[in-house]
C-alpha cells in the first residue's frame, strides 16, 4: 500500500509565475516537486532559506538567460506550501523577493493557527 501523496499549496501569484517560466525550468521545478511529494530529494540545487524562516527551502535552477528559484516551506500537516517563484539576474536574492517569501509565511502561519491548512 503507498502512503498518501503530499499535498502542495500555493501562496499569492506563485503558481502563475511558475507557469510563465519556460518550458526546461518548469518541467524541473515540477520533477523535483513532485519527488519532494512523494518524500523524495529534489533534481535540482537546493538550499535553506533561514533567512525567510524556518523549514524554508530554495529550489534553484537556470538557463542561459537567468536564474530561477522557487521558495517552500518544507511539509507540515501534509502539505508543501510554495510561498513565492521568481527569476533573478545576481548572486545575492533580492529582498524584496525574501519579504514576499517572509510576508506569505506568516500569513501560513496564521492559518495554521487558526485550524486551516490551506487556501
């Protein structure tokens, strides 16, 4: 018997903003998603966002024109909740895009304080 597949929420516009990376960055980011859902590591770099929060995680990739992340917050109550996706052109993370990440945490946290789950 398999154990029941990890849900995902996704927070604010980060869906659509995924959904509008191309194609090759989708298609990774949606793999490596998937195998966080089925308890599995990610196919691409990874790293703790602790500067957004605890649990916090970075998906990361990139093509020839940019970078590409993806923040989450790691699994609680079964869900994977996907607080923000965004493109970058430095090294450094923009903070704008870390309060955007820390903002939608904390409304998460709320619910999950007040007895919801997800959106």
């Amino acid at each position: 018997m398999s154990k029941p597949l990890i849900h995902i929420a996704w927070e604010g516009d980060s869906k659509e903003v995924l959904s509008a990376f191309p194609s090759e960055v989708k298609s990774t980011f949606g793999f490596s998603l998937r195998r966080l859902q089925n308890g599995e590591l990610p196919r691409c770099g990874v790293r703790p966002m602790a500067s957004v929060g605890k649990g916090v995680w970075e998906l990361k990739t990139d093509d020839v024109r940019t970078w590409y992340r993806v923040m989450y917050l790691s699994q609680i109550r079964g869900v994977i909740y996907v607080l923000h996706a965004f493109e970058k052109d430095t090294t450094k993370t923009d903070r704008r895009d870390v309060e955007i990440a820390k903002d939608r945490l904390k409304v998460i946290h709320q619910r999950l304080r007040e007895g919801g789950k997800s959106q």
